[in-house]
C-alpha cells in the first residue's frame, strides 16, 4: 500500500480500548474522560476483519494500543485471531506493564512477538505521582515476566515531562543497560497544539517515513495522528475508508482538535 507520496503503508496500530487502570498526566485529566459506550467499541472480529484486509494489501505490521490494551478482557484472544493472519509478521503491543505480570505467558503463547512497556521512573514516589497511584514494582514484575516469556525484544518507552528529573534517565539507563532492555526517550507531545519530535532511540515522529495507520476502538481509522482526518470504517466499509486514508494521509502532521491519546494511542 502506497500513500500520495509513495510512502509504503504496512504498519497498523489498533486502539482495543478508550480504557486505562492509570491517569497519567501527560495522558488524561485525573478526573478521567468520557468513555466509549459498549456498542460502539468494535468487537474483536471487526478488527481481524479490518486487519486481514489490510494485509491483504500489504500490512505486515501490527501493535495493539489503548488506553491499556492489557484491561480489555480475553486480549489474548484478539492476539491469537491476529497472529493467524497470513503476512502479519511483526504483532507486538504498548502497554504500562501493571498487567504484565498475569498476562506475559498467554500473550506469548497466543502469538504476541514482542512488547513495549511504558515506564517513566523508577522511584515508586515519583511514578506514583506521574500516574496518579501506580506501584511501579508491578511493572518490573511485569518486566520479568515479558522476558522469561520470551516477548522479545522488550522496549522501555519513557516519556520526558514536567516530572521527569535527571536522576530517573540516570536509573532507567542503568536499568536497561542491566537487563537487557532498549530504552527509547518520547517528549511529551500536545495534539491540540500539535507538538511533538522524533523518539529517540526509534522511528517515531518521522513525518517523512511514517508507514502507519491507526485504528480507534471505535472504529475509525486514521491516517495520521496529528490530524483530524478519521474514516468510519463502518459506515464508509473498509475499502473505502482504506483508500481514503491513504489518499489523504498529509505529507507530515500538524495537529488535532479531535480525541485524545487514550483513545487513539500514542
């Protein structure tokens, strides 16, 4: 799949749910945000069916998202439809780790290749903070448990914001360094006023080789995050909101005046 600037479209992120068991605050006010209603959060086999279209035409790329894909119940399920799709050859997962621990095993056995843990300090004080009540002892648990299932590699996301101090890069790059974990650094992005740079240590905010789509949990597909464009997948049917996408992915993000990261994923 191409887009209007010859770009090669293969990747597709899926937003499974509008909920999380944090309010972090580069995330969500700590009073929360309206959810999705039940009936309008596309049910697992509307998202294999959208999936197996696009791979189809070429997708071979896919990583679950939220909020935290981790609290939708029966998420191995969804990872066990996707991995059975021929030409999905990367499936992988963003999550904050406090479910890790329970989960790691059937993930790794429904077919999950790997997983990107968010993890922005490890001072239970601080963490606690940035994320209104987390236990950080329940993401290095988690941590563990991703490895010794063997969802490899695992990626530690930190992302840079008004809490973060010098010491906790210093602890997390030790960390890393020790246990055999990529750190990448993610400055805290704004939708509204369309901020936000390259992740350092990945691919991300790299407007001139985006390869990706975005899927909302309800049912919206999206060319670009920093964009208000959303196709209803179904209202429109795949195919058409496929090719609309991909006409209209912009040549680089601006911003968005529409949804929120819990709802489409970072």
């Amino acid at each position: 799949m191409q887009d209007q600037y010859n770009r090669n479209i293969n990747y597709l992120r899926i937003s499974v749910t509008d909920r999380c068991n944090l309010r972090c605050v580069y995330c969500m006010p700590p009073e929360g945000i309206p959810a999705f209603k039940h009936e309008e959060i596309l049910a697992y086999e509307e998202m294999r069916d959208i999936t197996a279209y696009l791979a189809k035409n070429g997708l071979n790329k896919v990583r679950l998202t939220g909020g935290e894909p981790l609290v939708r119940r029966d998420i191995d399920k969804l990872v066990e439809m996707l991995s059975d799709i021929p030409g999905i050859t990367d499936l992988s997962m963003t999550t904050n780790g406090i479910l890790l621990e329970k989960y790691a095993e059937k993930l790794k056995a429904a077919g999950m290749h790997r997983v990107n843990i968010s993890l922005d300090s490890l001072n239970p004080e601080r963490y606690r903070k940035i994320t209104r009540g987390g236990d950080v002892n329940q993401v290095i648990r988690g941590i563990k448990a991703a490895q010794n299932a063997g969802l490899n590699p695992i990626k530690i996301n930190m992302v840079r914001n008004q809490f973060t101090v010098a010491e906790d890069e210093v602890e997390l790059q030790a960390f890393c360094q020790k246990n055999g974990l990529e750190l990448r650094f993610i400055q805290e992005m704004n939708l509204e006023t369309g901020v936000f740079t390259y992740v350092e240590g990945g691919e991300g905010g790299n407007c001139e080789i985006c390869n990706r789509l975005r899927l909302t949990a309800n049912g919206l597909l999206k060319p670009c995050l920093f964009s208000d464009l959303a196709f209803d997948v179904r209202k429109l049917g795949i195919e058409k909101a496929l090719e609309m996408s991909l006409k209209q992915k912009p040549k680089a993000g601006s911003k968005s005046s529409v949804g929120h990261f819990n709802q489409i994923g970072g």
